[in-house]
C-alpha cells in the first residue's frame, strides 16, 4: 500500500492560516502548494513523529509563491 502524507502546512509571516492535508507524495523544498486558492512555495519539510503504519505526518514551512507575472 503507498503512504499517506498528512502534512502541517504553516505560513511564515503569519499571513495565512495554513492547512493539514493528505497527499501522496512527500512535499519537497521548492515545491509550489495551492492552499485554498493561493500558491505557496515550500521552504522547509521534516517529520513530526515516525511513521504509523501507512501515515507519514510533516511540518512544511511555506511562503507565498512569487508570481511569474512580475515585471
């Protein structure tokens, strides 16, 4: 069976409320993640508590994705 990831989503800055979501796959440093509908970039990843099972739990740090649009 493959792994779960439930992860701890939190903003730095405080701008947002994070969030704690299922994936399937491990977030890494640099990945980009939609919170509701805002893009985050990812800054830091590591584990909470060891692996139960099927479930992985994460802490990943985020800040707001830059927009490609800047000029």
């Amino acid at each position: 069976m493959a792994a779960i990831y439930k992860v701890s989503y939190v903003v730095s800055g405080g701008e947002h409320p994070g969030a704690i979501l299922n994936t399937d796959h491990r977030p890494k440093k640099g990945d980009v993640v939609k919170l509701g509908r805002k893009p985050f970039q990812v800054i830091e990843v590591f584990d909470l508590i060891p692996p139960r099972g099927e479930f992985r739990y994460l802490h990943a740090t985020v800040k707001p994705a830059e927009s490609k649009n800047s000029s």
